[in-house]
C-alpha cells in the first residue's frame, strides 16, 4: 500500500517539478544576460586601461627622446629639422600604430636653451567601444635643456690653462654662438713640468710654481669637484695624487672627458690654488706619469705629460650643472628635465 501511494505521489508532482526546473533556467538565463553588463565594463576598464598605459609609455619614450636628440642638435650648434626629428623618434617608440609630434617654442636655436615635444596618437578601444567610448586621445610630453658647463665633477682630478686651450685650439675668446671648436684632431703633448711647446711655459699661464696641474680630489677617489669662478687646490708633485689608482686612467684612454681650464692661480706649492674659467673636453690619446702610470708613452724619463686635443662635446652627464652665462670653450651638457 505504501509503494503504492509512493508513485501516485510522483506521477501527480513530476510535471510540476519539471516546469520549475525549467523555470529556474530562464531565470538563470537573465541574469547572466544583466551581469553581463558590469563583466564588459569591468573588461573595458581593466584591457584598455591596460592599453592606454602601454601606449602612454610609448609616447613617453619617444617625447623623452626626440627632446634629447633636438637637445644635442642644437648644442651642436646646428637645430637641424627639429619637427623631422621628433615625428621620426615619436613613431620610431610606438609598437603598433604611429604617433604625432610638435615641438616648441617655434624658430628654436641653438640659444634657445630649452625644447619641449609633445607626442600624441588616438588609441581605439577594444572593450570600452560596447559603452560608448569607441577611441581615447593620449599624450605625452618632455623637455630637455642645454648651456654650457658651470660646475661639476671632473672624472680626473686635472686642470688646464686658458693659455693652453687657447694655443691649441687658435681661438682667442671662446665660441660664438655660430662658431663651432675647429675639428682638427691633431693631438699636443703637455708636459707636466714647464712646457707644453705651445708658448704657455711656466707661471706665465701654464702651471704654478710648485705645481703641476693636479688638483686635491674627492676624499678617497680620483674625481674632483670644482665650479665656474670658483678655486681648486693644487695637488704637488708630478705624480698623480695618492687616491688615483692605474685602472682610474685607463678607464680613459681613448675617451673625451670634460675637465676645468683655469684663468688665473696664487700661491705656491701647497698653498696654490687655480681659478676656474669654464670647462673644454679633451680627448686623451696618451700619457705617461711614471711606473703604472703609462699608455702610448709621449714622454719618458723624469718627465711627466699628457697627450691629446681639445674638442667639441656633448655630454648628457648629470655630474655636470649648466648655464647660459658660463664661458664657452666647446662643450655643452644636456639634461632631461621633465
């Protein structure tokens, strides 16, 4: 009797049980349709914020490099075609697509001073598109700077004078705007002692009594730091000083480094000291301080000299601080400032 009343039950509720099971799938069914609004959005805002990001890291790169390049251009003396410049680095950054560039102020020169870019490209949105937003603009932008060295860390503790830079490079008052440092790469050797052959001999211009060009570097290194006007200690001896190790050179045979050229000294011995003018860039293609101290020996003996020529630069070194002011004798830093 039991089993009996068992299946009549089911017979009577199976189709009722039937219809909200399939009840429950309609249900179902709208509310995944309306969840699915919120899951797009949620889609859009993290793919595409995801893109906008990447692109406006390309644009970055490319508004970042475009300024340096204009930058150095122009510190060369010679702006070139800055727009050409900045459209090729600005597409040259992107990974897909292309970007625009402009660059300001108009009429830039090479006094100027500063150049600014400004990158930008309209990225279409893969997601964002199904609410509305179908495309989004981007940009970027960078400026970059340029002058002449006014202080600094010089990569050897050694300095130059006037009359020396003068005499090599046959210019008598620095660089005009329009005028570049002469390209002959014809190197002098510069003798420690009394002479460099160039006619600035002794006290009379090219070191002091006592002195032999070296200067007090950073305590426990081989750089000194120095400054537009300002005064350096003489280091004695004809030897590099006490903290300057082998390996220190020879990290720069070959290379241009930026280095002090002083106007005017006092003193003697260790009471000397040197006056900074300006900054040149000498390319170093030999020397000999005894012992260690030797490459492409120019001298021997007691003597004690450097070899090279001054040179026009453009150095990206933050190290070195710059200005419009400072004396120009060839070299000009340039600096990423936004």
């Amino acid at each position: 009797m039991q089993r009996l009343i068992t299946r009549l039950v089911s017979r009577l509720l199976g189709p009722r049980r039937r219809r909200v099971r399939r009840a429950d799938h309609g249900g179902v069914s709208v509310t995944v349709a309306l969840l699915m609004i919120p899951v797009l959005g949620f889609a859009a805002v993290a793919l595409d914020a995801a893109g906008l990001y990447a692109t406006k890291a390309q644009l970055q790169n490319g508004a970042d490099a475009a300024a340096l390049a204009v930058a150095q251009n122009c510190a060369r003396r010679a702006c070139g075609t800055p727009a050409a410049t900045a459209a090729g680095l600005a597409s040259a950054n992107m990974i897909t697509g292309s970007a625009n560039a402009a660059v300001s102020p108009a009429g830039l020169s090479p006094s100027t001073g500063q150049v600014t870019v400004t990158t930008s490209t309209t990225r279409t949105n893969l997601f964002a598109g199904v609410l509305g937003s179908r495309s989004t603009p981007v940009t970027a932008r960078a400026t970059a700077r340029w002058g002449t060295p006014s202080g600094g860390t010089a990569v050897l503790p050694l300095t130059f004078s006037l009359c020396e830079w003068r005499a090599q490079t046959g210019l008598l008052f620095g660089l005009s705007a329009s005028l570049g440092l002469p390209a002959s790469t014809t190197a002098v050797t510069i003798l420690f002692t009394k002479t460099s052959n160039t006619g600035c001999t002794g006290p009379s211009g090219n070191i002091v009594p006592g002195g032999f060009g070296w200067v007090d570097p950073n305590a426990g290194g081989c750089q000194a730091i120095s400054v537009v006007a300002g005064v350096m200690s003489s280091s004695t001896g004809n030897s590099p000083p006490g903290s300057c190790s082998a390996s220190a050179f020879a990290g720069f045979q070959n290379k241009t480094v930026l280095l002090p050229i002083f106007d005017s000294w006092s003193g003697t011995g260790n009471n000397a000291t040197y006056r900074v003018y300006a900054y040149a860039a000498f390319t170093i293609t030999g020397y000999y301080f005894a012992g260690q101290y030797g490459w492409n020996d120019p001298c021997s003996g007691n003597a004690r000299c450097i070899r090279g020529y001054f040179t026009g630069m453009v150095s990206l070194d933050s190290s070195f601080t710059y200005s419009t002011s400072a004396p120009d004798l060839g070299a000009e830093v340039v600096v990423l400032t936004s």
